[in-house]
C-alpha cells in the first residue's frame, strides 16, 4: 500500500507508455514527467504567493489577501487574469528583441533546473552523471536574463538593478558552490540521485542527512544565505530595492512578461531549495525512520515548503542590506567559511567516526567564525546611535 | 554527422559570426553566450558532459557577464568602421587561415576515427585524474587563477589620487 | 565526412571567425572576444580528437580543456581589466588610436 | 640522556634569540626589549637550575655530538657539553647575568639606545653561555670571539665618547694579540690530536687518550707538546682575563657602562679566561711523571705577579671603576693562581665567589655614580653612607667578602688559594706575593670605602651639573640631589649581597661541598679538617694580614673625615713618587706606547714608502708600456677598421628606418602579420614534409 502510493507517479508514467503506440512511446515517457514538473511547480507558486502575502501581513499586523474567494485563497487566480488582461508595454527606446526574450530565458532556464532534482523515490527527469554542475551550470545562465532585461529596457533604474543583481548573484555564487562541494566530497558524487542514497539510511531512527555533521550544518546555512541572495530574496534583494532603484532590472516591465519575471523568481526559489534539500536535508527521504510510511514526494515537497516559509519568515524579519555590506559579506566571511567547511569535511571523511570526531570537525569552523567576526567587526566602530534633530 | 551535430555546429557558428559582425557590442556579447551555449551542446554531444557544464557555468556565467561589465563601463560611442584596406586585408588573412585548415583536414584527417564507441568519462575519473596524475598543473593553475584575481583587481582599481 | 572531420572543419570555422573579427574590429573588447574565440575552437578540437581518438581513457583532452578553460577565465579576466586601465588612460577602446606606448 | 642534557642547547639558544630579536626592535619599544631580555635570560637561569641539579644527583660528563660540516674525510663535529664544570658556570653565568639585566633598567633608563643595549647584552649572555657548554675547543673559540665582539660594541655603547671609542678598539686588540696565541693553540692540538672536541667516547682531545700522547711528545725548548698547546691557549686566557702583560685593556674598559663592567668586565668574560683554563686542565696538567707541568708552572706565576701588580696600581687610583677594574684584574691573577698550584677546584670556587662579590662591588659603584649624577671621582663623593644606606650596606659587604674579611665569602676562597700556594711544591714565592696582594688588597678597598661612603659630602653643586651635562648616559639626568636608586637596582644589590656573604660556606674546608662537587666526588662534614695540614695557622695569618690593611688604611683615610676635594692623597703626602708611578699605572701603556705601537708605526711607514715607490712604480712602469701598446692599436683602429665598420653601421641604420615602419604600434597590424606567418609556416611544413 504504502510502496504503492510511494511510487504512484512513476507506475502512472509506466502505464502511460505501456499504453500508448509504440512510435510515441519514447516521447510519452519524456513529456509525461516535464508535464509533471510543469503543472507541479506554478500551482506551488501560485500558492506561494497567497501564503507569503497572508505570512507577511501576519508579521506585519494585517490581515493580507481576504477577498477573492474563500479566505482570498483565489487572489493568484485573480492576480493571473490581471497580468494576463494588462497591456505589455515595452519603451520606445528599448530593445525590442532582447527586452522580450529576458523573460523567457529566464523561465526556461529556471525549469531546466528540476531536471536534475529528484523530487521523489525514482523520480527524477535526468539521472545525470554531474548533477549538480548540471544544476549550477544552468543557475549561472540566469544571470545573462537578469543582465538582458536590465539592459535592454534602456531605464538608468533597469541597469542599475541589473549591475547589482549580476554582481550579486557571482559573488554569491562562488559560497553557493563551495558549499555544495563539500557535500559532493562527502557522497563522492556529483549525481543528485546518488547524493540523496547517500543519505538515506537510519542509525537507530536517526538520519544520515549531512546537515547533521558540523560542516554540513555549517554548509547548510551557508547554502541558504547563498540561495537567499542568489534568488534575489530578502534581505538581498537589493536589485529590486524600491526605495532607491524602483523595481530594479524589472521595472519597465509589465503584464505578462512581469508575470514571468515574478514566476521565474519564485521557480528559482524552489529550485534551490530543492537542491538544498537534496544536498543537505537528505532529500525525499523521510526524518525518521518510523515514518518512512509516508510517500517520498510528500516529504521532499514538505522539505521545500518548510524552507520556503523560512524564507518568508526571514523576509519578513530582517531589514535589506546595503550594497557594500553585501559584497564584505560574501567575499569576506562567506567565501572563507566555505572553504574551512570543505577542509572539516576533509577532515571528517578520514577520521573514524564518534563523538570526538564530531567535536574535531566542529572546532575549526567554530574558530574561523569567530576569528572572522572579530577581524571583521574591529574595521568598524559600532558606537551607540546618535540622533540629530532639525532646529 | 547527426542532426543534433548540425543544428548545435550552426548555433555556434551563427552566434560566432553575429559576435563578430553586430554593431552594438552588447548585442555582440549576447551573441558569443549564444555561441558558448552552441559549443556546450557540441561538448555533450561528444560526450564530454564534465566539460559541457563547466563552458556554461565559466564562459556564459563568467566571462561573457565579464565582458558585458567591461562593455558597460567603458561607456563608447559607436566606433566608425574599419577603413577598406585593414577589413579586406584581415578578412582576407582569415579566409585564407581557414581555407588551409579546411584543406589540411580534408586531405589529411581521413585516417583517423571514423565511428568509435563513445567513450565515457565518468566524473569519477577525470576527479582521479585530476587529483593524482594532474595535481601539479591543477595547483600551478589554482595559483594562477588567484594572480590573475590579484592582478586583474590591481589594474582596474582606480588610482587614488594622491592626497596632499 | 567523418564526424572527426566535421567536429574539425566547425573548429576551423570558428577559429577563422575568431581571427577575423580580431583582425578587423575596432573596439579592444571585442578583439578579445575575437582571441576567445580561437580559444574555444582549439578547445573544440581536443574534444573532438579525445572522442575519436584512440585513447579517450586517458582523459588528455577532457583535462586539457578543463585547464584551457581555467586559464582562459584568468586571461579574460586580467584582459579586461587591462581594456579598463587602458581606457581610464586613453578614453578610448579603439585599438586604431591605442598606438603609442607613452603614457 | 636526559632531557636537560639533550636541551642543553636552549639556555645560550634563548638569550641569544632575544637578541636577535630586539635587534628587529625600533629605540622606542624599551619595555619589550628588556621584558624579552629578562624572560629569556629567567628562562636560561631556571634551565641552568635544572642542568645543576641534574648534575647534583648524579656528577658525570653528560655531553652530546653531532656533525656540523664535512671537509674530505673529516667531520667537524660540534656539541655541548655538560659536567660540575659547566654546571657551575652556567648558574653563575645566567643568575649573575639576570641580577644585572633587571639592574640595567634602572642604569640605563634614560639611555636613548636602551633596546640597543639589551640587544647587545643578550647577545653576550648567548655566547657567553655557549663558550660554557662548548664540547668543541672551535665552538668555543666562536663563541668567544662573538664575546670579545660584545664587549667591543658594549665597551663603546657611548661612542660618542672618544675615549669609549678608543677604549673599545684598545680592548679589542690587545684581547686579539692573545687570541693569536689561543688560535695557535687550536692548530697545534689538531695537527697532533687530530680532534678538537673535547670529549668524544674516549677519541676527545682531553680524554685520556689524547693527553697521554701529547704529554708525551717533545717540543723544542725543553716543553712538552701539552705545555706547549697549554701555554698557547693560556695566552689566550691571559688576554681574556687580563693578566700581566695583556692587562692594560680591562681598566680602560670602564668606560662602557657599569652594568657591563660588572656583567662582562668583572663576573663573567674576564672569567671566560680562567675558564677556559680550567677546561683546559687536563690538557695543562698533564706530565708524563705525574709531576707539575711547565704549563701550570707559567700560570701560576703569571697569576701571582699579575695579582700583586694590579694590587699596587689600585692603590693610587681615583676612579671608583678604575679601582675595581684593578682590583678585577687582581683577582684574576689569584684564580690563575689557584689554578696553578691547585687545580680547578681552587681557582673556580674563587672564580664563582669573585663573580658574585665583584658584581656587587660595580653594581654598588654604578648605584654610586647613578646616585651622583655621573660622578666617577671617589675624591668628589663622600658621606655617601647616610644618603644611600642600602648601596653602603651591601657595598660594604661586597668590600668585605673581596678583601677576605673571615666568614665572608672572599675569604674562604682566597684562603683555599693562599693554602695551596703555600704547599706548592715547586716555589714558595707565589705565597708570599699572594700574601702581599692580599694585604694591598685590604689597603685600597678601605681607602675607596672611606673615600666614598665616609667623611662629608665634596661635590659642589657646580661640578655635578658640569659631570652631568659631559657624562652623557650614565646618569645623565639633569643635576640633582644624591639620592638612593631605585628599587630595580637595589634589590639585585641586596640579592647578590647576600651572595657575597653567604656563598662562601659552600667550601670551607671543613665543608668542602663545592670542590668536591666539582670533582664528583662526595663531600661530608668535618670539622677537624680545619686541624690538618697547616690550615688554622696559615688562616690566622692571613687574617691577620687582612686586619692589618684595613687598619692601616683606616688610618691613613678613615680616622679623620677627608675635607674636600682637592685635598692630597695620605699615601701621596707620604710617598709623592711611588704614588705617582702607580697613579700612572707603572707607565705600562706608555711602555707599550714607544715599543708596541712605536714599532708598528714604524713598519707600516715603511710598507708606505715600499708601496709609493717600489711596488707603485712597477705599476707605473706596466701601465706606461701598456699604454704605449694601446696607442698603437688604437690608431691602427681609427684608420683601419672604423671606416669599414661605420659602413657597416649606416647600412643597418637604413635597414632598421625601412623596418621601423612595419612597427605601427597597431595591434591588429601584429596580429595580421601573424596571421600571415601562420599560412606560411603551414606551407612550410606541408612542402617540407612533401620534399
């Protein structure tokens, strides 16, 4: 029953083909899971932005949404009719061909990103043999859409955006990165399929998730901070910061193709939390080893909703930073924490495994950040705010 | 010669051509990722898959947004064309550079590989690889990425003017 | 036509592409763009001959590639930077006008 | 081996680090400089403690060897050392050495060049202590030229001075004319010992192998080789030490600063000779019959005489430092002495006592010249006793202990030497010059005391802001009151006072714990020893001598209070021209003035005139003719050559004007180019692989 449920998608995707003329046999059995991923992963947005609004609203003391629908749980379906009826304005002076194609790359680049991401048990588009280079690989071609659409809309805002979302996204990249190789040191593989077998397996009823070892749990929250500034969230949302720069690379965008900036960003979002959940959270394999009843797909999708409402949550918590903080931040304290996580991870691959072993792989991280914080913190003089009022 | 080899050998060359031809030099820049994006496809379709991605993720997610910055701050106007004589004599040298290459494979590539079985490098080895027999070259190129970092920072930093 | 030969007659393409644009642009990036170029139909031609060449085990041309590719970054990097300086310098990136080496 | 053994290294290592390290240091980092000096020396003192215990438990000759460099077939090894000997020394070296450190900081604490000189003095405490535990007679010959090279840069610390300038070079040379000798010691020994280490599995140069062989061999003159070596090496030592006729550089010396007279002038370079000598023992002493060598036979007697000559000088001297320095060299000779008629145990228990009482004694007199702002003239101090009540207390036990004054540790040492003068078997005259010495030794201890601690103050007010304002350094501070120095200085005063009076009953000869240590055996207590031997008489005797000096001086100086400064000596009212002959240091440095560097002036005058004349006009002569040879080619190039080579030269200049219009400066020229030159060379190598 629960082995059934387990693979219900996959015993679908065979029937499908088994039933189908043998000429379009190859061709049912690609299409029928990009579908999946297709139909899958808007509906999650769509549900995304009704739950982040009504999250925020409730951080921020409002009720949110409450209108269209039941509890304004149809807002998006509302929202979607509105972007789609608006009039696509495009500048006078922009260019034309590029300003258009920015969008779409960007989306399609984002959803060749879930071919590599094993949502389920045996479910995975592309069991590739580097994965996770496939998967950065295409994350890096993002860069090119967001630099497009900021160039091509000829708006001093709209390239301004662009420059710091580019600049964002490099620096934050080489962290990003450098953390998922210490997982792929760990498994010995770049395949993502491989990497979530590594993990699965129980001591006891305990996991074998990398994000429990100190380099993975130190990598884990590098990879997060990285993938919040590499899909542009809060607190690095710079590139989109209204208050100096209006919307950003997007702003003269509008209808439809704003549509598809804002699903790209939400796409991506999933995206890396689909992949950190697969480097670090053990992928869809279940916490517990009591609980292993439960279908994979629902665990992996539980994984990356929990992680997106920490995103929501944290969007709501912290203030934006400032374009100079951000980049001290990655090449000053990122990129040298993930380098001593790769070193701990080294280091934990060859001592015998125990309590010490744990203690010895968390002593140099512990170290380095606290070496970090204090070399970085005495550049600056923090004094006690000073107010200054108008005569 | 399989239909993938084509359609991806013409994006190369079509993007190829447009980075070299274009007048505006963003739209050029876009053009070369095109060609970059061409040459990927090329890598996998040779089975160099480790090769493929690392193009995408170094030439498209670096060195083109490399040149789009150099582009945007070294702000230009549009460069009149080359004089007659330089374009006919350079066009020229290269006509002639790819009409011997073209020659020298024809005449003289025929007596190796046709057909072989594709071969499979497995992340696995070229890690091995890279990590035993190349250890030295990875180091010595580890060490020059970090000068050219250094270097590169060093000569793009605005000299300060000199104060007092 | 092989596919030896094929992989082989693109890369010469590229290269001359390469070497024409370098030749005849005026604008120093995109003289680089041009040497980038002739980079990447080099490197086309180490895949194309590990691939059907009689030792593709050993890896040669896979790893070549991948230090070519390394290096290439460094060069563009240090390349740009240099166009930057320059053109800090002179005001200008046409090649045509960078003709002196006095300061 | 034990680890103290195997680290034996780290004690010269640590100092000699520091110094190295202040070297680095800018003027003004002082406290870093004297903190690292401090801790390191503490350090070398605490690893000292431990090598002396481990001796205590269980005295052997522990050392270690290794291979320094290889020349043929030959190892030059290297190594430490370390037996009672060393043990000793290293003890007495670093806590000595660590008193007068801390004491600098009060000393020099005005000093613009204060890192400088903690970086010297910790250089000369490294390889003071290396020479100590040398296994090797080269590395102690390094280490003790690095020793002669600090005390010439600490001598002239105030180069500025010329006379510290002249002081320095004096020093450096007159030690250079025994270091000659020593050098030619160590050649001697390795043509015939094949080996310089000292100690080696039974193949060292003082094992016994070794000594019987040289002892053995004759050389000219009636010596035997080990004679012969020893007297060598001794010449060395006696240029170290200071003994007659090489003395004349250690008085000048105190022109450096009293710390380092006190460190390196009196406790522990001087020292090194005497040391040296007793490292060298076996070698000195050995005889084929068992009998004296001629080796000890010459030290002794050097001793002696050098220990009564010195006295005389300090008799009529002014300066406080000059007194003591006299006084220093005096002693030597007493050690020299002891090593001569007694052994090592005799001389170095002397050696060691000497050490601690005679730091005091110019620790005591730098407090002195601190305390008065730059004054050295004892006729101008006075009445110090009331002003500087700690410095006068252990001052006067330093006095005591260095006269010989029963109980106190001089005694008992000096005593030991006298005894066994007195049964030297060879002549009773080195007694009774011993004796003499120890009388005049009495005589003008008193007189300096009286001089500057008793009677009434004579300096006027005038005269110390004149000293002030010319003495730079010292204390130069401004003018002032006389006043009591601070605690940094007093307290190793008080702690090496304790030493001078205490020390001694580690070798009495009821007790003698000390000589027996040194020579490994084990000592019990015995007061009847004092009975045997002759030893209470020849004690009271010289008692009796030593109450007779002080009585006489106090006479002479103490009984009525001296009233200024210009008055004239007691001693020179009474016998103007022997006082003045000894006031001018028996005119041994104008001896040396007319013969010494007379003679040296003379010779280089006359390799002047062979250089102008002789030598320069073969040169001239050679440059005439190859003058006279150039012309002609010269000429014969003019006319010849250049008009075919400046030919030559035009046709390149066209060349390079036509080739310098390919060089456009236009990259894409270049590149264009080689484009071309790419088509050619696969031309090229397509029809040359055809033909």
């Amino acid at each position: 029953m629960t082995q059934g449920l387990d693979q219900i998608f996959v015993t679908f995707q065979h029937w499908a083909v088994a039933h189908s003329p043998a000429a379009v046999q190859p061709a049912v059995s690609i299409v029928l899971p990009v579908a999946g991923i297709l139909i899958l992963f808007p509906s999650l947005f769509a549900i995304t932005t009704v739950l982040e609004r009504k999250g925020l609203a409730r951080i921020q003391n409002r009720y949110g949404p409450n209108r269209v629908g039941p509890y304004g749980w149809l807002q998006p379906v509302a929202d979607a009719v509105k972007s789609l009826t608006k009039e696509d304005i495009v500048p006078r002076t922009a260019d034309k061909l590029v300003h258009f194609l920015a969008p779409v790359l960007l989306v399609t680049v984002v959803f060749l990103e879930y071919a590599v991401i094993p949502v389920g048990r045996n479910m995975v588009l592309a069991d590739m043999n580097s994965g996770v280079l496939f998967f950065f690989a295409a994350g890096a071609a993002t860069e090119m859409s967001v630099f497009m659409a900021g160039w091509s809309s000829r708006n001093k805002y709209s390239l301004l955006g662009a420059m710091r979302a580019v600049a964002q996204m490099i620096s934050y990249e080489a962290p990003l990165i450098l953390s998922s190789i210490a997982v792929v040191m760990a498994a010995g593989s770049l395949s993502t399929v491989t990497i979530v077998e590594k993990q699965a397996g129980y001591s006891g009823f305990w996991p074998h998730w990398y994000v429990l070892t100190p380099w993975g749990l130190a990598g884990f929250v590098l990879f997060a901070i990285a993938m919040t500034a590499e899909s542009n969230r809060s607190p690095f949302d710079l590139p989109e910061g209204e208050s100096e720069i209006i919307a950003g690379y997007f702003t003269e965008y509008s209808g439809f193709k704003f549509a598809l900036f804002f699903l790209g960003e939400y796409l991506e979002m999933f995206a890396v939390s689909g992949m950190a959940v697969t480097l670090f959270l053990g992928g869809w394999a279940a916490p517990f080893s009591f609980l292993t009843w439960i279908p994979s797909w629902i665990w992996f999708l539980g994984k990356v909703m929990t992680l997106i409402a920490v995103f929501i949550w944290v969007r709501g918590t912290l203030p934006r930073l400032r374009m100079d903080q951000l980049m001290n931040f990655a090449w000053k304290f990122m990129l040298p924490m993930t380098l001593m996580v790769i070193f701990s991870a080294g280091l934990w691959k060859f001592l015998p495994s125990g309590v010490l072993r744990w203690l010895i792989c968390a002593a140099p991280i512990a170290l380095l950040y606290v070496v970090l914080g204090r070399v970085l913190q005495s550049e600056r003089r923090i004094e006690k705010r000073v107010y200054r009022y108008a005569e | 010669m399989t239909a993938p080899f084509v359609i991806l050998a013409v994006v190369t060359i079509g993007g190829a051509v447009a980075a070299m031809t274009l007048r505006k030099l963003v739209h050029c820049a876009l053009a070369l990722a095109v060609c970059f994006v061409g040459l990927a496809g090329l890598y996998l379709d040779l089975n160099a898959q480790f090769v493929g991605l690392v193009q995408v993720l170094v030439y498209v997610g670096a060195v083109v947004i490399l040149i789009v910055f150099a582009i945007l701050l070294t702000r230009h106007d549009e460069l009149p064309a080359q004089t007659n004589r330089t374009r006919v004599a350079g066009l020229g040298v290269s006509a002639v550079v790819f009409a011997l290459l073209a020659w020298a494979v024809t005449a003289g590539g025929a007596q190796m590989g046709a057909a072989v079985a594709a071969p499979e490098a497995a992340m696995k080895d070229i890690g091995g690889a890279l990590m035993q027999k190349y250890v030295l070259p990875l180091e010595v190129v580890g060490l020059l990425l970090t000068a050219a970092l250094i270097g590169a920072v060093v000569i793009a930093m605005e000299e300060k003017k000199k104060a007092r | 036509m092989t596919p030896l030969n094929g992989c082989l007659l693109v890369s010469a393409l590229l290269f001359s592409i390469g070497l024409g644009g370098a030749l005849t642009r005026r604008s120093a990036i995109l003289v680089l763009v041009g040497i980038e170029l002739m980079l990447n139909a080099a490197n086309l031609n180490f895949i194309a001959f590990w691939r059907y060449g009689p030792h593709p085990e050993a890896l040669t041309g896979v790893l070549f590639v991948t230090f070519s590719i390394a290096i290439a970054a460094a060069e563009a990097a240090v390349g740009l930077a240099l166009i930057q300086a320059v053109y800090r310098h002179a005001k200008t990136t046409d090649v045509n006008q960078l003709d002196t080496m006095k300061g | 081996m034990v680890w103290i053994v195997r680290n034996l290294w780290l004690i010269p290592a640590l100092p000699a680090a520091a110094a190295a390290v202040i070297a680095l240091f800018r003027q003004a980092q002082r406290r870093l400089a004297a903190g690292l000096a401090i801790g390191t020396m503490g350090l070398s003192f605490l690893m000292a403690l431990i090598a002396f215990a481990h001796m205590l438990a269980q005295p052997a000759t522990e050392y270690v060897n290794f291979g320094w460099l290889q020349f043929g077939s030959e190892w030059l090894k290297f190594g430490w050392v370390l037996d009672p000997l060393a043990a000793v020394m290293l003890v007495m070296v670093t806590l000595v050495g660590l008193l007068i450190f801390i004491f600098s900081i009060g000393y020099m604490e005005h000093d613009e060049n204060f890192t400088r000189f903690f970086c010297f003095l910790a250089l000369f405490a490294g390889a003071m202590l290396g020479l100590v535990i040398a296994n090797n007679l080269v590395l102690l010959f390094m280490c003790w030229e690095v020793v002669g090279l600090t005390s010439y840069l600490l001598i002239g610390f105030w180069y500025q001075r010329p006379a510290a300038a002249a002081a320095a070079k004096k020093a450096f040379i007159v030690t250079r004319v025994g270091d000659l000798g020593l050098f030619l010691g160590m050649l001697w020994l390795y043509s015939l010992s094949g080996t310089l280490v000292f100690y080696d599995n039974g193949g060292g140069c003082l094992e016994h192998a070794a000594i019987a062989a040289m002892a053995a061999h004759a050389a000219a003159l009636g010596l035997t080789a080990s004679s012969g070596i020893g007297l060598l090496i001794f010449c060395g030592a006696a240029g170290k030490s200071g003994q007659v006729p090489l003395h004349v550089w250690l008085p000048d010396a105190m022109e450096g600063p009293t710390p380092v007279s006190a460190l390196i002038h009196a406790a522990t370079m001087v020292a090194a000779g005497v040391f040296l000598v007793a490292r060298m023992y076996p070698l000195m002493a050995a005889t084929t019959n068992g009998g004296t060598s001629q080796a000890l036979e010459v030290v002794a007697w050097v001793g002696a005489i050098t220990a009564l000559f010195a006295a005389f000088i300090a008799v009529a001297q002014d300066d406080i430092k000059r007194i003591l320095a006299y006084s220093t060299v005096s002693q030597l000779g007493y050690m020299m002495l002891g090593l001569g008629v007694g052994g090592v145990a005799i001389g170095m228990f002397h050696l060691i006592t000497h050490a601690f009482f005679k730091s005091l004694l110019f620790l005591g007199a730098g407090s002195v010249i601190h305390g008065c702002n730059g004054e050295q003239d004892i006729h101008k101090m006075g009445g110090l006793r009331k002003l500087m009540p700690i410095t006068f207390a252990t001052y006067a036990a330093g006095m005591l202990a260095l006269c010989g004054v029963p109980l106190f540790a001089g005694f008992w040492s000096k005593d030991e030497i006298l005894h066994a003068a007195h049964g030297w078997n060879v002549s009773a005259v080195p007694y009774y010059l011993g004796a003499a010495g120890a009388l005049l030794t009495a005589f003008y201890m008193t007189r300096q005391v009286a001089y500057v601690f008793f009677g009434k103050q004579r300096e006027t007010s005038e005269a110390v802001a004149h000293d002030a304002a010319t003495a730079q350094g010292a204390g130069a501070h401004g003018a002032g009151e006389t006043h009591e120095s601070p605690a940094v200085m007093t307290v190793p005063l008080i702690i090496l006072g304790l030493f001078a009076t205490f020390l001694g009953f580690v070798g009495t000869p009821a007790w003698p714990w000390f000589q027996a240590f040194l020579e490994g055996q084990h000592a019990t207590l015995d007061f009847g020893a004092f009975a045997g031997n002759g030893i209470l008489p020849l004690m009271t005797i010289s008692s009796l001598i030593v109450f007779a000096g002080l009585g006489l001086a106090w006479w002479l100086y103490g009984r009525r209070p001296i009233e200024s400064a210009e008055a004239r000596d007691a001693l020179e009212q009474m016998m103007p021209g022997a006082f003045h002959v000894l006031a001018k240091r028996v005119y041994v440095d104008e001896l040396y003035g007319v013969t010494v560097v007379r003679l040296a002036e003379w010779s280089a005058r006359v390799m002047d005139w062979m250089d102008r004349w002789v030598w320069n006009g073969a040169v001239q002569a050679v440059a005439k003719i190859v003058a006279g040879v150039a012309w002609i080619d010269s000429s014969l190039d003019t006319a010849v050559i250049n008009s075919g080579f400046d030919g030559c030269c035009e046709g390149v200049e066209h060349g390079g004007r036509l080739v310098t219009r390919t060089q456009s400066g236009r990259v894409q020229s270049y590149l264009r180019v080689l484009g071309i030159a790419l088509i050619v060379l696969v031309l090229f190598l397509y029809w040359s692989r055809k033909g």
